[in-house]
C-alpha cells in the first residue's frame, strides 16, 4: 500500500494533510528544493514532487509527495488524496490551536479510513513563532504518543526540523524482507 521497493530502495506515497495555512506547501518546498519565500502562494497543484534521501545502512527512500491545491477544505476529497499513502504528515500550526484540533481531526479520520499499516507524523510548524505559540509542546508530543505516531516541530522558514521529519519518517517505514 503505497510503499513498493526492493530492500534497498524505497519509494513511497507521503501525503500532507491539515488546515489550509499551516505550512504545508512551505515544508515540502524546503525539504525538496531548499527555499521558503514568504510573498509566494506556494501550491504545488495536482501532481507531485519527489525527493530521495539515503539512509545510514545505505538504503534510499524516495518519497513522492503529494501536495494538495487547497482541496484540504473539502473533507469529502481527501479519501481520494490519501489512497494508498504509505505516510501521512499531518500537520498544525503551533500558533493556533484551532489548526491543532483540525490535526486530530485528520488523524482520526485516517485511523479510521487510511490503510492499515500508513505511518503517521504529526508535525508543529512556524517554531520560529515562539513569541505567538499557542499550542504547548507537551501538548503535541502527549496526543502523538497516545496515537502511535511520530512528533516533531519544524520551521519552514528557518528550515529547522524539516531534513530531521523526513529522516524520521523514513527510518518507521516497514521494509520489505528480502
Ligand atoms: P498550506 O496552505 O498549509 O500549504 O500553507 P503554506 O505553505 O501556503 O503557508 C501558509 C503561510 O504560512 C505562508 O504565508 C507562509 O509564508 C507561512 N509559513 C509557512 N511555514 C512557515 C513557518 O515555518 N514559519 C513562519 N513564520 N511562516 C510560515
Ligand atoms: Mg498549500
């Protein structure tokens, strides 16, 4: 579902689910080609962009990822975008709780319809807000832990966190046994 490979060599569907604002077209546009600009509306539309990332035991994952173009505020849309998706990033923005509850919203909603084996992240952005933060630390890192999933706060903007979420990721997906 989603993952197909040999054992060495991964590809991936990695989806990124969460309120329209929070960050996510600016994750993947630091993670994949290293720039945030602040003025763009960054979406990336209907197709993907891919990424590969080695491994220490020199396996690679390829993540393809899929950005939505704002369809995340049509809740009857997302099955169709999260199919077959070996990975979903869920993610809030930790200066409003509002985009919090909507993560656990989604991550619900995947537990419920997504397949069996996706590994979930739950991903903080815009850390570089600390001034506004809104949404405790402890409070991500509680509901990710009663939920199985991986946790971490990023920075697009400032890039921190972003190479460490999909290292992360990477290193929780099943691999196939040779
Ligand atoms: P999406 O709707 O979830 O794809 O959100 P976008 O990636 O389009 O970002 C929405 C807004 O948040 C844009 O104005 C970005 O410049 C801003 N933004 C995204 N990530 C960060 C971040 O890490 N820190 C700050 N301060 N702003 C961010
Ligand atoms: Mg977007």
């Amino acid at each position: 579902s989603g993952g197909v490979a040999d054992a060495k060599n991964l590809r991936v569907k990695l989806v990124l689910l969460g309120d329209s604002g929070v960050g996510k077209s600016c994750i993947v546009l630091r993670f994949v080609r290293g720039q945030f600009d602040p003025t763009s509306k960054v979406t990336i539309g209907a197709s993907f962009l891919s990424q590969t990332i080695a491994l220490q035991d020199s396996t690679t994952v390829k993540f393809e990822i899929w950005d939505t173009a704002g369809q995340e505020r049509y809740a009857a849309l997302a099955p169709l975008y999260y199919r077959g998706a070996a990975v979903a990033v869920i993610v809030y923005d930790i200066t409003s709780p509002e985009t919090f509850n909507k993560a656990q919203y989604w991550v619900k909603e995947l537990q419920k319809h997504g397949s069996p084996d996706i590994v979930m992240a739950l991903v903080g952005n815009k850390a570089d807000l600390e001034e506004k933060r809104e949404v405790p630390t402890h409070d991500g890192i509680d509901y990710a832990e009663k939920n199985g999933m991986f946790f971490i706060e990023t920075s697009a903007k400032t890039a921190d966190n972003i190479n460490q979420l999909f290292e992360e990721i990477a290193k929780r997906l099943p691999r196939p046994s040779s």
